[in-house]
C-alpha cells in the first residue's frame, strides 16, 4: 500500500505539471558548455530531447583539423510496469580542414519488463547509419581530449581513423538466468582518410607526425574496399542471485566469473563486400573479494582466426595499446604497448590482464602514511601469438590519491628490449565511478 501511495502521487497531473513546469531556462552559451536537456512528463510517457555541449566534444586531428561534434538525442519511455522506450542520437561531425561533413544516427528501442509475476525480461534493437570517421581498433577506448592535446602539443597522432559510409543492426537479450546474447549485422563502405595539415603549437613538433593509417603494419595506405560483417555474442555468468522488490527484480551478481564466447564472420560477395574470414574469441572475467588480501580482478582469453582469406588491417586482431601518460582502460589495455605494432591474423592467442588492490593491507601499517588512506596495486597483462609477437608488463602502483587518481610504474618486456614509465589514470572511492569516452566507431551498435 505504501509503495502504491508513492506511486500514484508521483503520477498525479500536480507532480507532472509541476516537474514540466520547473525546468531551468535555456541561455545561449548552453550549446557550447552545458548542452541542453528537457524532459515533458505525462502519466504514461515521459518524453525527453536534448543536445550535447559543443566545446568538450571538439575535437582536434591532422587528417580534419579541428572538429566539430554536434550530437543530439530525442526519445520517449513508459512510466509503467513495461518501460519500453524509443531514442534517436543524431550526429552531425564536421572536418573544418578537410572539410568533409559526417553525419550519422543511431536508432534504440528497447523493453524492459519490472512485472513480478513475469520473468526478468530485456531486449534491445539498435539500427545506425550514416558516414562517419572510424578507429581502425574499434575496441580502443582512449580520450579524444588526451589525442587532440597531445597532437596539439607533441604531434603524437596516436590515434588513426578512416571515412565509411555504413549501415548496422544489433539485437541485444538479457535473460534472467545471467545468459546475455547479441547478434549484429555491419556494412562498411571504407573510405581513406589523410592528413591535411601539420600545425601543431610548437612547430618543431610536427616531425612527430606519422600516416593516418598503421604503419607499423602497412607500407602505404590502404585501398578503398567494402566489408559486410555479422558477429554472434554469448555472455554467461551462471548462478546469478536477485533481490525481490515489489514489482521488479534486480541482479546482485555470482560468485562464479563471466564467460563470453565471440564469433565474427566476414561475408564475401553479400551487397559488394570483399571480406573473408572467420575469427573467434574466448574470455573469462571476474571480480573477487579476498577480504583481508584485498580485491582480485582478472580478464583471460584465447581466440584466433579460422579463416583469413581477406582480412582488411580493420578487422585485424588489434592489442589495446597506449603511449599517453594518461592510463588505458585497466584490465583490458597495455599501458606501454603500441597501438598496432602487435595486430595480426593468427590462428591462435593468448592473453591475460590481472591487478591485485591490497585496500590497505599494506599501507595501514605504516605510521602517518596510512592517515592518507593511499592503497597499494599491482599486477600484469600480457599476451602470445608466437615466439616473434608476445609481450608482457609489470605494474605497481598508488591509487584512492585524493580519492580520485591512480598513478602506476609500468615495465613492459617483448623481443629482449625492455621499456618502462609512468601511467596517471582515475581510481579510488570516487576515480572508479568515471567512465572513459568512447572514441571507437562512434555509435551505440556493436561495431
């Protein structure tokens, strides 16, 4: 009864009127700083629209020059016990020296049941099209402030990308058993993209400036070509448990880690396209809690190719490397790797991330250093193809630093040369709450 009374006051058109009503006004300099949210409540639907801020979306390259992001959203959702919902997110980016407009949009619907008589249910379908700019590693997650600051200041234009018209379609299960299944569809018309200008703030510094392709892995810039891919995903992490509420359900995880199995098939011939391979991935991930030893996290996988009769250098298996001060993504990244030296289509891999967090353990010991509540981390990642291509690293190092910051001393090891630095990334009480951008394809579908 108590939980019927919220309910239907939060429903009543005075709640509605009044949340409609009270809305902060729109002032000119929100595009570019804020960003524009509105929402407009009924008793079944609650529409919203909005636009990103422009400034912390531009963005800065030397195949585009500076960068102009602008990104929208509209949607709608039920406010009853089936919450479906529909969201556009239209982007329009555009190159001011290259001068090439891209403009691509993502379409969303989705279901999630919160009935307590039925099964926990939820579904996705994501449909995106359009042109738009590409990492060549779509699983490469780094900041796109970090690349633009540091073409602009060094000429260190780490992060490559390419032009491609494309249209995808994703399916996305949630089961109530833990089970997680996706299957998406991706057409790609890929298209090169080159530098066009050298400037950087301090001049000497365009001697940095590399292709805007692989190099370490091509020779000269790739050929236009097409590529229709489709990808199975299976994700399961069996004994899930879940809290009972009174007209929906949530999952309070297992004790057991998450397996996923990925399988990704390049078709030959269907709608032009040149690819053809099969190539399939394994990994096991987990978070344990080792109490007084602290918290242990994990990531392990094998995979390979089964076919490579044409691979493209995009669908190539790519490491997740990084050669910024700023921490790649932790138990998912090489901290001191480069970006494609190690991509390959071989038949077989290993790889494996690890890091201890001793919370305390260690330093609550010390005498004064423990009232700065800093933690002790360590651990490893490293990866083997064969005796020509592995790599491994070591790391140490202090997080929870203002409760925000985590910095690290990395030695990574491959082929007899040894290398070694310093990594500043977000950990602790409130570093682990924030999320890295995403600067891969660009959109919400799987690819």
């Amino acid at each position: 009864s108590t939980f019927k009374s919220n309910r239907d006051s939060l429903l009543s058109k005075r709640s509605i009127d009044s949340v409609n009503k009270n809305q902060p006004r729109i002032k000119p300099l929100d595009i570019f700083l804020k960003g524009i949210d509105r929402k407009y409540l009924t008793k079944k639907t609650r529409y919203t629209w909005g636009i990103e801020p422009l400034l912390p979306n531009a963005e800065y390259n030397f195949a585009e020059g500076g960068v102009i992001n602008l990104k929208g959203y509209l949607g709608n959702s039920g406010r009853g016990r089936s919450r479906s919902s529909v969201r556009f997110e239209p982007v329009i980016r555009y190159g001011i020296n290259n001068k090439h407009i891209n403009p691509y949009g993502t379409l969303v619907f989705s279901t999630r049941s919160e009935d307590s008589s039925r099964r926990l249910k939820r579904y996705s379908l994501l449909f995106s099209g359009g042109k738009r700019v590409s990492n060549f590693n779509p699983d490469d997650n780094g900041s796109l402030l970090g690349s633009s600051i540091g073409n602009l200041l060094y000429g260190n234009n780490f992060l490559k990308t390419y032009e491609n018209y494309y249209g995808s379609a994703e399916y996305r299960k949630r089961y109530e058993s833990g089970l997680r299944l996706s299957i998406a569809a991706l057409f790609e018309d890929r298209i090169p993209l080159n530098n066009t200008t050298t400037f950087t703030l301090i001049r000497k510094d365009s001697v940095n400036i590399t292709p805007n392709y692989p190099y370490e892995k091509l020779t000269s810039q790739f050929n236009p070509h097409q590529a229709f891919i489709v990808n199975l995903s299976v994700s399961f992490q069996p004994g899930q448990r879940y809290i009972q509420f009174p007209n929906y359900k949530i999952s309070i995880g297992s004790r057991y880690p998450t397996m996923t199995v990925d399988y990704t098939k390049g078709i030959k011939n269907l709608a032009g396209s040149d690819a053809n391979f099969d190539k399939w991935r394994f990994t096991v991930k987990d978070e344990k809690n080792l109490k007084l030893a602290g918290t242990l996290k994990y990531k392990v996988g094998v995979g390979g190719f089964l076919n490579r009769k044409q691979v493209f250098i995009q669908d190539f298996l790519h490491f997740n490397g990084n050669r910024r001060v700023r921490a790649g993504e932790y138990v998912n990244s090489f901290q001191l790797a480069p970006y494609y030296a190690y991509s390959n289509v071989a038949d077989f891999y290993v790889i494996a991330h690890g890091e201890l967090h001793l919370n305390g353990l260690l330093t609550n010991k010390i005498p004064l250093f423990r009232r700065l509540n800093w933690n002790i981390v360590a651990g490893s990642n490293a990866f083997f193809v064969n005796t020509n291509n592995y790599y491994a690293e070591l790391f140490a190092g202090l997080e929870n630093i203002f409760k925000v910051f985590r910095v690290d001393a990395v030695v990574g090891y491959t082929n007899n040369n040894m290398t070694s630095g310093i990594r500043i990334g977000a950990g602790g009480l409130l570093g682990g709450t924030l999320k890295r951008g995403n600067s891969g394809r660009g959109s919400s579908a799987a690819f």
